[in-house]
C-alpha cells in the first residue's frame, strides 16, 4: 500500500545562506516563541525576494513541506512536499527547506515573481490523510535599497532605500537593518565579510530621512559607514573600495527583531532586497529551475482539483470552473480555456494597482465548459498592460467517462483455503481501490493488488482513472470454511483455484528463501518492470520503494506491493502511488517468503525516475 510521502522532494545537496547572527542566540529562545507571532519557532521563514529565493528551516527530520507564495490571497507559486534537509557542519539538524537557489528545490511548474506585499507560506503535510499542522506565514515586507554605495566624503559610505509597513508609515526602526556584503575578502574596520547599521548593528548608523516633498511619509532611510559616525574612524581606501563594489541589503529583521530559530540559528522571519555586488535588482530563477512568470494562471479553485491537478470530471463538470492567475502592471486581464477546437473567454476581475501586486479571477460558466471535448485543455490569460502580452498559461485534464466497475478473480463464494483475489478492470488506467470493513472504497483507499482473503469476509472495489472518475462499486463475499468444519466435506463445494497466499506458519529457512538477481527497467507512467529469482519455497513477494541518497535507501517506505512468486520471475508494478512519485532517485527493496510473516533477506536495487 502507499503512504502519503510519495511525493516528497530532497534538496540536491545541503546548502545554508546567511541570515543568521550566532550572537543572538542566546537570548532567542525566550522571545522566539510568542504567541502572537506569525513564524513559531523552531521555525523560520526568510525571503530574498529580488531572487525569488525563500528558505525555512527548524523543520524536524521526517517532515515533509509544501511552500506557498500568495498574492491578495491567491497562490501564485508553490514548492509542494519538499524534504527538509541539514547542514552537517552545524548542530543539531536544523531541518533546511530551500526554494530556488543552488543546492535546494525549484518551485513547481514556474518561478512566481516574488514583489513585496506577497505573502510567504510553509505548511507541514505529512499528517495522517492529508491533514495539515504547522502552518507559518511571513510578508514580504515593503523594504528596497533605492541607492547603491557611494562615496559621499572622505572615508565615507552611504546608502540609501526605504522601509514602509501596510499602510504606508515607516517600519520600527529596530526591525531594519543595512548590510554591506563583500564578494571574499573582509573589511579592515571589523575583519569580517560585512559591515552592519542597524538592527544591533554597530559598524554604522542607520536612520530615517526627515519628511519633506520627496519623503511625504519618512520612509526613506540613509545608512552610513565612515568619518561622521560617532566613535568610528573613516574607512581606509580599501574599505571604500570594498563597500561600493558589494553587495547592498535592506533587511527587514521581522516583528521580533531578538527572535531566532533555535535549530538553524536563522531569524524567525525576515525579507532580505539584495541590489550590487552579483545580485540582481531584477527577480530570476536559479539554475535549473522553470523560467520566471511575471503573468500566469496559477490554479483552478479547489472543487476543480484532482492529486493536486487540475481537472473537469463527472463529478465536477455540473459546477462553474474558477481559474485564477498574477498578473504585473495590468490594467485588464482576460482568460480563455481551449479545447483543439473552441476557445471560451471571460473577463477576470483585477486585484491590485498597477506597479504593485496583481492577482486575477475569471469564472467559466458550467454549461460553457460542458461544450469543451475531453482532453487536454489550456487555460490562458491575456493581459493589457501598454499593448495586449502573454503569459504562463495552465493545462487543465477534462475527462467525464467513469471506468466499469471491477471485476475478481476468483469470483466471490465460498472456498477451503485462503484466497488471492486478482482486481481488474476494463480501464487499464483506472486504479482499483478495496475496503473489507463494510465501508464504500474510495480514492484514498488501499490499491493493493491481488487481494490476500484469509477468513470469511466481504471485499468492495472501486475503480478510480486519473481524473477522479469512480466506477460503480463492486460487492464480493467470500466465505472461508476449511474441510471438515460446518458439517464436513458432504456439505462443502471445492472450486480450484491458482497460487494461494498461506496462512502464518513456523519460520525456517526454508521459508525465509533468499532474493536474487534482483533488475528493474522503468516504463511509462513510472510502471517499474522488475525481474528477480527466488526459492521454490517462496509464495509471496514484497517489493517496497524508498528515497536514496547516495545509493542508500533513507527515510519512510513510500510504497508497498506485495505480489504472488511467478514461475518466470517477472512482475510489472504500477498503480496510483508509484504514478505519484516525483522524478528523483530511489531504492527497490524485495524479500520473500512464505507469507508476510516469514519474510527473508531483503535484495535491493537503486534506480531513478525522470
């Protein structure tokens, strides 16, 4: 049976940026984690937006993450079941969840373009049946560096941006910061790679600009490094050089400017404008990573969602499709869904000013969309913004065809002996999912296939395909009475049937057999072809797939199949949970037996999907 993990991403390699003050951490622990904060710790949530970079961390070994951008409460970007990894130069495992930069994940599908106001989200995933915990948002704070270093007198440096909270005023003074970052070498006045003004830093001061035409509100702030501040002496010529050459950062050290991640070390939240040096003023994907999406359609609304795909079936074609985007400087926004042959189009409604963050909703009328042919359909937006322009636009699957119903192998009766009951279904692409507790099967039940029957009881199936259409349900009792019971052998039926799964037995080491020359070939749809030799004495196989980092299986079983021992050794296994998988490396694990309970050495083999 699979589990809930089977999409999880692992970074590429460890990475760590820095965003922390080892000073701090002493007094962080009793300030991190106020009730009212948005990021509780252990947690962080620390946004370079410039890059669209965001990196959390405090996350515990086993988590799984999913990460989301929002705009005027649309999600414009998503980073979905990422695998915290640690820094194994620091301790204790400070669980790192990377997005965007070298060494962490990409987000899903595109880049979005970050802008302040955004708002950042982390929630854990991982909890029973899809159940959420640990949700944390930050903003991305209305910070900027407006004015790259300069010189501005002998031994002086100064740099200029702004800092304003929602309503415009300028932010507390204690949550920003200025940070000169150089490129290798340290500065001469402190022996470190930056200089700090503000926020505790004492290399430099940091203030508000007094209010006049051109700061109507005092948002406007200088830093300034060198001869006028108080107690520190100019900087010498290689300092100056330095200083204009670096990198400038306008920091936002978030509402509780002491609090700090007690694991990694980092601020609890924070959002970083990196301008000089070798980072951009412009955003950007990393290496790698889908190309950045200024203008796009993001999503569908919930009811339209299937596996976290969007999708028009049966069960949802009666309703009206809501699909929704980001848009950057549009004055109107319009969207069209396509089949190959029609295209539908609805005006959006606009959230948002021109220059600042923009979001979109445009909803399709359920008996336009019913005229759409099923297949792949492609939602698009248009945007005026000085002249009509493009965008990222969306695939939505439209399928309103159920599967027949499943169909057993052996057929429902009354047998001797324990049963291995084969599945099928007309669909070769509809999954088949079975209760055996008198509950109606659904999506998220067991898909193992064959089914073990060791007592009487009744089986129901279902037969769900990739667009959440679900068969009629398929009722199946089976009776187990084993000769001699209920009247002896006068008064039961003996109807043949193929391999049977035993009962428990007492384990030896004939029925522990060993599992050798052990292949796999990867299909289509993730469909692993396997090939493996086992013992005479073995009637089952349990193959079970895990993540591997560096050839070694690590982590939660993400799926477990368990398959009847064919004469020729070979098995084809696929099915929803290995169709979820995202591309990655992984390991195949197979032992053998005689049942579950007496199960051999395990054989393994690492393989990769793409």
């Amino acid at each position: 049976m699979s589990t809930l993990y089977s999409r999880a991403r692992v970074a590429r390699r460890r990475t760590r940026v820095l965003i922390s003050t080892a000073a701090g951490l002493g007094a962080a622990a009793a300030l991190a984690g106020s009730a009212s904060a948005a990021v509780t710790s252990p947690h962080s949530i620390n946004v370079f937006y410039h890059r669209d970079f965001v990196q959390g961390s405090g996350f515990q070994a086993g988590d799984v993450v999913t990460v989301e951008a929002l705009r005027n409460n649309t999600v414009i970007g998503t980073a979905a079941n990422v695998v915290p990894t640690d820094d194994p130069t620091t301790g204790p495992f400070d669980g790192l969840v990377t997005i965007n930069h070298p060494g962490g994940v990409c987000w899903d599908s595109f880049t979005p373009d970050l802008q302040r106001g955004d708002v950042i989200r982390t929630t854990i995933t991982n909890a029973p049946l899809g159940s959420t915990t640990a949700v944390d948002t930050t903003p991305i704070a209305d910070i900027e560096v407006t004015q790259q270093a300069f010189e501005s007198g002998p031994g002086q440096v100064q740099i200029k941006g702004f800092a304003a909270d929602a309503a415009g005023n300028p932010l507390p003074i204690d949550q920003i910061q200025q940070r000169m970052v150089a490129n290798k070498q340290a500065f001469d006045l402190n022996g470190r790679r930056t200089l700090r003004a503000g926020g505790a830093g004492n290399d430099g001061t940091l203030s508000y600009d007094p209010v006049g035409p051109d700061n109507p509100k005092g948002i406007n702030w200088t830093a300034t490094y060198g001869s006028t501040v108080p107690g520190v002496p100019p900087l010498d010529a290689h300092d100056v050089a330095m200083a204009v050459g670096a990198e400038s950062r306008g920091i936002w050290l978030g509402t509780n400017p002491a609090a700090f991640s007690p694991l990694s070390g980092f601020l609890l939240e924070s959002t970083l404008a990196e301008v000089g040096g070798d980072k951009p003023a412009v955003p950007g994907g990393s290496v790698g990573c889908p190309a950045l999406a200024g203008n796009a359609v993001t999503a569908t609304d919930a009811a339209h969602m299937f596996n976290g795909q969007p999708t028009i079936n049966a069960a949802n074609v009666t309703s009206a499709l809501t699909v929704s985007g980001v848009a950057n400087n549009a004055t109107a926004v319009s969207a069209t869904l396509t089949d190959d042959t029609t295209t539908l189009t609805q005006p959006a409604t606009l959230t948002g000013a021109v220059g600042g963050p923009q979001s979109w909703t445009a909803t399709f009328p359920a008996a336009d969309v019913k005229t759409l042919a099923d297949g792949s359909l492609t939602a698009a937006g248009q945007y005026t913004a000085s002249g009509q322009i493009t965008g990222t636009a969306l695939s939505v699957r439209k399928d309103v065809i159920a599967p027949g119903a499943p169909t057993a192998a052996p057929g429902a009766g009354e047998y001797h002996i324990a049963q291995s009951v084969r599945l099928n279904g007309p669909d070769q692409t509809a999954t088949i999912h079975h209760t055996a507790d008198g509950t109606t099967p659904t999506a998220l039940s067991p898909d193992d296939n064959p089914v073990s029957v060791t007592a009487t009881q009744t089986l129901k199936a279902v037969a769900v395909d990739p667009a959440g259409n679900a068969s009629g349900v398929t009722t199946l009792a089976y009776a187990i009475t084993p000769l001699g019971a209920g009247g002896g052998a006068a008064n039961t039926r003996t109807i043949p049937v193929g391999p049977v799964v035993l009962g428990a037995q007492a384990s030896s080491a004939a029925t522990r057999p060993a599992v050798r020359g052990l292949r796999i070939a990867v299909g289509r749809g993730h469909a692993l072809h396997v090939s493996v030799r086992v013992g005479s004495s073995a009637n089952i196989i349990r193959f079970r797939i895990l993540r591997a980092r560096n050839g070694e299986p690590v982590g939660r079983v993400l799926v477990t199949l368990v398959r009847l021992r064919t004469a020729s050794g070979s098995y084809t296994l696929r099915g929803a949970a290995l169709r979820r998988l995202r591309a990655g490396r992984y390991v195949l694990m197979a032992d053998a037996g005689a049942n579950r309970s007496a199960l051999g050495a395990a054989a393994r083999v690492p393989f990769k999907l793409r």
